[in-house]
C-alpha cells in the first residue's frame, strides 16, 4: 500500500542530507556503469575474435616447411625442406576421415599480369577446388576451380571482386575476358568475395596441376591446408584437431629425413588451437571484469550500509517518539529499508542508463584489433541493479535492526 507520509519522510531525509546522499549514489551507480562498460567490452573482445576467425575456416590448419636446424642421420643442418605433390596424396588418403576440405597451394612468382591493357599487380596461387571453403570464399559470379579443371589442366583463372572493380570497366562482363599472365591467356570462370575483407581479395586463382605445369612448378607445393571434420563439441574438435596436427608433422619429418625434435623444418598453424587460446584470454579477462567491477558495487552496497547507520544515529531520538507512540519495530525497519532500497534502486538505474547509453552510442564506431561492437545483454545488466537493490536492502537491514532494537527510554534521553 502506497504510504504518502512514508515517503514524504524519505525525501525530507534525503534533502537535508543532500551532499551525502549525493556521494553514496554515485559509489554505487559507479559500481554499475563500471561493471556494465566492463562486461561490454569483454563481450567485444569476444566479437572481434570471432570475427577474426570468421574471416576463414575457424577450424583449419596450416602446413608449411622451412629449412632443418639439427643434424639427422648424416645430413647437416640447414637444409631446405620442400613439399611435393606426393605428400598431399598421402595426407589426403591417410587422413580421409579426419579432414573435411584439402588443397596444397602453389605460389607463382615472376609472372607479369595483364587484363586487356591494364596491368594486374596481384599474386597468382594454383589452389584445388577445397581452397573456397577453407578460405571462406563465396562466389559473386561464375563458379571456382573445380576437379574438372584440375585434371585437364584448364587455363583458366578466378579473380575477386576487388580485382573487378580495379581493372574491369562499367557494363563490361569479365566472364567472358580473359587474363593474360606472363603471355598465357586464362579464362575468368568466376569472381569471388571474402569473408575476410578486401585484404585477403588481393590474389588470383588458378588450378593447381596448371600452375606447376605452365610455369615450371613441377611437383613442387608451398603450403598444404585443411580443414577438420566438424565434432560434437568444441573441446572435441580442438583435441582431435592437436592429434592430427603431430600426426602430420610427424609424417612430414619422416619423410623428408627430419630430426623428430626439430621444430623448424616442418611447421603447423592450428586455428582451433589459436580459437582455445583466445577464448580461454578472453574467458580470463571476463572473470577479471566481473572480479573489479563487483568488487566496486561492494564498495558502493557498504557505502549505503554506512549512510543508513548514521540515519539511524541521527533519527534516535525520533524513532524513540515513535515507538513511544506505539511504532513496532517491523515499521522502524520498513522505513529505513525503503529508504536504503530507494537509493540503491534509483543510482543503480542511473548507472546502468548511463552505461547502456555509453555502449549504444559509442560501440558500434570502436574500430580497434580484436575489438568488435562492446555491448551487453540487457537483461544480464538489469539483473545485476536488481542484484544490487537485494544487496542495498540487505545493507539496510542491520542498521534498520539496530533502530528497532533501540529502547525508548535510552532513544529519548539521545540529544
């Protein structure tokens, strides 16, 4: 039942202790905006990963071979390592269960690129048909490498949307160019985006077998990458994905005569082990988060508890008049409760509006590495300023308690 006397008290309270009232209210939406804009932040924190990896495959791996670093079996350190097409075909006939998509890549270099008289300055790869998915790519037009044009050799090309707005004129169909690279014409069969941005649209693909063909390749490979079939759960997929990952390797240094200890010859980047690194930095930073900032609604709870007692110690006297006049003591409680509780309640919101507000407006416009868009749940700060009015009325209690348990007769004598 609404009491109208009972707040007309509150707010005379509240008025003639203005400046402390003042400062106990900012400790505690202080506490909130400090939590709220901290919680925001880690979930942006996990945003920009996600969106780091989403840029391709979050579930790939990465091979490639540098030069050895220890003495094995007679042959001196220093020795370059160099990937052929037969270690693909055993990978991809050993590892068959374990992989989804494959393609061994082949860089060509030296080459000059030419679109009509324009010259092209971006690097050719000779990719296998897997290389869209483990890169993320999607199609804008025409289709990618396929098995067909591995086999037969094809000369032909797929270019990116970045390339296309560079080198190809208004209304002109690229589809039916072609690219002319070191005086060979290949034919656009497609153009393709990246998930990742223009930066990662800045190559041409060309099928692999062509490649080493036409200019000079032999059997030679510059990476192999992969990506793992998908498993029930994350720690799953990254356990399964460790296991594979030394099981290649150790092939790899089989194969080419490599001490199994040297860590340079042959080496390996996991995204789903990099992904369990960050989530875990970013779970760590969370927790840290949580950790300030209620340490700092704590700090503005013990605050209101302070206040509420020096009410106490300043009403003694009319709380005794009241009791004299019959108060009992669960309305002495009540009124010191509602009034911790009104406090706490009102500064909550206003820290959790100012916080929200802050993250609406200046989140989506945050451009900074590995941060994406801070913001967080609305429902997980509006629990947390209801948490914190149950706390502030716990707060309240034991002062409010105290002013019941005053007798009258000692309340009176209070000057």
């Amino acid at each position: 039942m609404f009491d109208l006397e009972r707040w007309q008290e509150i707010f005379d309270t509240i008025r003639k202790n203005k400046l402390r009232t003042f400062l106990t209210g900012v400790s505690v939406a202080s506490g909130i905006f400090i939590l709220v804009v901290l919680l925001g932040f880690g979930q942006g924190m996990q945003n920009g990963i996600a969106r780091e990896f989403a840029a391709d495959a979050s579930n790939r791996i990465w091979v490639w071979t540098e030069v050895t670093t220890k003495e094995y079996k007679g042959l001196n350190p220093g020795r370059p390592i160099q990937l052929r097409n037969e270690n693909h075909a055993y990978i991809q006939q050993q590892f068959s269960e374990e992989l989804e998509y494959k393609s061994p890549v082949f860089r060509v270099s030296n080459v000059q690129v030419n679109y009509g008289n324009e010259s092209v300055g971006y690097s050719v790869q000779g990719v296998s048909s897997g290389y869209q998915f483990i890169e993320n790519e999607y199609m804008s037009q025409g289709r990618f490498i396929n098995q067909s044009d591995e086999d037969n050799a094809s000369k032909v090309a797929v270019i990116s949307n970045k390339i296309k707005r560079e080198v190809v004129k208004e209304g002109e169909d690229a589809m039916a160019e072609f690219l002319d690279i070191s005086g060979i014409k290949f034919k656009i069969i497609g153009i393709y985006g990246d998930m990742g941005g223009e930066r990662e649209e800045e190559r041409i693909f060309i099928p692999i077998s062509t490649a080493q063909r036409v200019f000079n390749g032999a059997d030679r490979i510059n990476n192999l990458s992969y990506t793992f079939q998908p498993a029930a759960t994350f720690e799953e997929a990254v356990a399964e994905s460790i296991a594979v990952e030394n099981e290649l390797k150790a092939y790899l240094k089989e194969a080419h005569i490599v001490a199994p200890d040297d860590t340079s010859a042959v080496s390996t980047w996991n995204s789903l082990e990099e992904a369990k690194r960050y989530y875990s930095l970013t779970g760590n930073i969370k927790f840290f988060f949580w950790f300030v900032g209620i340490c700092t609604i704590i700090a503005g709870v013990v605050g209101v508890s302070n206040i509420m007692l020096i009410v106490v110690k300043d009403r003694t006297r009319e709380i005794g008049i009241r009791k004299a006049l019959g108060a009992k003591p669960w309305s002495i409680v009540g009124m010191i409760l509602q009034e911790s509780i009104f406090v706490t309640a009102i500064s909550g919101f206003a820290g959790l509006i100012a916080s929200m507000g802050l993250l609406e407006l200046v989140g989506p416009n945050i451009e900074v590495d590995y941060v994406e868009n801070p913001s967080v749940s609305f429902s997980v700060a509006f629990t947390t300023v209801i948490v914190l009015i149950i706390a502030g009325a716990v707060a309240g209690f034991f002062p409010a308690w105290r002013a019941a348990k005053i007798h009258v007769v000692n309340a009176l004598k209070d000057e």
